[in-house]
C-alpha cells in the first residue's frame, strides 16, 4: 500500500528494519491479495453492509469529502464509488489506506464503526489520491514523498482538531496541531514501511514547512466542519471565478 491511517503506534522497530524486504505496507490490508468475493456473498456481512452505507453518506454529505471529490474531478481523476473504494477486513492497526497501484482507497470495515470515523477516513485518503492525482508522487521508492502527503493529509483531514485530541487523552496549547500532525505523519509511515523512526522522522522535518503550508486543495486548514463548509464554498466560488476570466 502506498500508505495508511494507523490507529495506534506499530509494535517495536526491531534492529536493521531497513534491510528487510519492504512490502509496502500491504502485510497490512490482506484481502487486497484475495480474490474478490461476489456481491451476495459480501451483502451477507454486516460489516461490509456498513461500511458501504456509511461510506455513501460521508460522500453525500461531508463538505471534507465533497470538496475533494469536486477537486479530483477538476484535476482529471473523477472518483467513482465502485472502482475507487473498496471494503475490506485489515490489520488491527490501521483504518484505511491508498493503494496508489490501483488508485483505490481501501477502508477497515472491521475497524471503521463510527460515521464520524468514516468521514475522517475517507478525507484522509482522498488527500492521498489528490496529491497522487496533482503530482508526481513515488509512493514507493521516496519517502519523503510519503512524508508529505502524510503531513498534508493529516493536516487537513481533522485528524488533528482538538476535540479529536481530547479523545485520544492528548492535550497542549501553542504549537499542539504542529506537534499531532508531525507525529501522525510519523506514526503513518512507520506503519507502511519497513525503514527506523530515526528515517521517518528525519523524512517528515526535512518537508514539513513546505508540506504543512500547502494546504490545497482546501485553501486553509479546515479546524471544523463549519470551516470544510467554508472552504467548499469558496472553492466552488473561485472555479466560478476563474471560469469567467
């Protein structure tokens, strides 16, 4: 997998973990290697009936996802339900990611079970499918590319907003959303390569101004979904713009 939300630290890096044979993180997400069950047969989970029924209303109704669906679209990579998401079972420690070999996002059916879990899911990753969209991103051979898209999506997605961080029991005044977002991004990587912290870390300080201030396609840091709400307005108002220049 190019790369993934992790919902909690990975295990221990043990010793000379570059040197292992690195498989990109798909160890993470086993059903990508199976064979894909018919409709019936997955309609009969309830998981997967889940995850399809939150998935539609998050891309129906959260102004974060509507506004880079509308983005993608204007880039040239238009999202469609069917062949750009997929539900499956995963690893326990992570909730979804981009496989940039496919151009698919990948959501935990087994490990997604809030709306609102969803909803930051989805962002994420489609921040992820943006920027592979927009740029030039190797996915799999720089990490630092990795590192900034990390940075961005966790950034911009709400991962970091403070009620997200009262959650998880983590508190801190100046600088505290700096602080989230570089340790997400950390977390992030360390989940889907095989490489130390020391490398994962040095990849997300030698890119975080640039990565942390690019904050396209949303124009700021949606803190809210009243700022997402914000944003999309004014996006859909500068393509207006710019379409009668």
């Amino acid at each position: 997998m190019g790369q993934g939300e992790a919902d909690s630290p990975p295990a221990a890096e043990k010793k000379g973990a570059e040197e292992e044979e690195d498989d990109f993180g798909y160890r993470l997400f086993p059903d990508r290697n199976k064979k894909p069950q018919s409709f019936l047969v997955r309609s009969l989970f309830t998981f997967h009936n889940k995850c399809q029924l939150m998935l539609r209303l998050t891309l129906e109704t959260n102004p974060y996802a509507r506004l880079l669906l509308e983005a993608l679209k204007q880039s040239g990579c238009t999202v469609f339900n069917d062949r750009h998401f997929s539900c499956e079972n995963c690893d326990g420690c992570v909730s979804g990611g981009f496989d940039a070999a496919t151009s698919q996002i990948v959501l935990c059916q087994n490990n997604i079970r809030q709306q609102s879990h969803m909803n930051r899911v989805v962002t994420h990753e489609l921040i992820h499918a943006f920027d592979h969209c927009r740029a030039h991103v190797d996915w799999f051979k720089n990490v630092k590319h990795l590192a900034c898209s990390e940075i961005r999506a966790a950034n911009l997605s709400g991962d970091c907003t403070l009620m997200n961080e009262i959650a998880r029991f983590k508190f801190g005044l100046k600088g505290h959303h700096q602080t989230c977002v570089r340790d997400r991004a950390i977390r992030s990587i360390l989940a889907v390569r095989k490489v130390s912290k020391e490398t994962a870390e040095k990849a997300v300080d030698e890119v975080f101004d640039a990565c942390f201030n690019d904050l396209e396609p949303f124009g700021r840091i949606p803190h809210s979904k009243a700022d997402a709400k914000r944003a999309y307005r004014d996006f859909q108002n500068r393509d207006r713009y710019t379409a009668n220049l």
